[in-house]
C-alpha cells in the first residue's frame, strides 16, 4: 500500500513527530512510505501536526484516507486506522 505523509512546519511541536512516524513504519514495513506529492493518489495519507493547532495544508492532497496525529497519543488509533483499512481492501 502507498502511504503519503504531510508533515506541518514544525513551529511548535509538543512530541518527537519523527519518532511516533517511525513506529508505525515499523509496524507496516511490507508498506510504501513516501512524502504526500499533489499530483499522486495514495490509499492513505498521515497527516503529521506537531500541535493541537493541526496547521499542516493537507487540501490538495488526494487519497482514500486522511489519517492525523496530533500527539504522541494518537499512534495507537493511527495504526489501528491503517489496520482496519488493510483489512477492507
């Protein structure tokens, strides 16, 4: 499955946004990870907020799923999205 991520600037990140992307790469290695690109469709995009304010422009992105994390705590429901979502295609 191709993955696009869309990171927000970073101005003010509460977490390690790397850190909590790299588990969920761990998790899903058999899947295609790449930086989200407006001219290609993906079957989900994470968006990656550093902060509550969820700032990062994710409008002309086109996939079948957004998925956003806006703190550490939202890996848990991140990964079980993309499971489910696996498990329908």
């Amino acid at each position: 499955m191709n993955i696009g991520i869309k990171y927000c600037g970073g101005c003010n990140p509460h977490y390690d946004r790397t850190s909590v992307l790299n588990k969920i790469k761990r998790l899903f290695k058999d899947d295609k990870f790449e930086y989200a690109k407006e001219n290609k469709f993906y079957e989900i995009i994470i968006i990656i907020d550093g902060c509550s304010r969820a700032c990062a422009d994710h409008s002309s992105l086109k996939c079948k799923e957004k998925i956003f994390i806006k703190s550490e705590s939202d890996y848990q429901n991140a990964a079980d999205l993309i499971s489910k979502y696996k498990n329908i295609e």
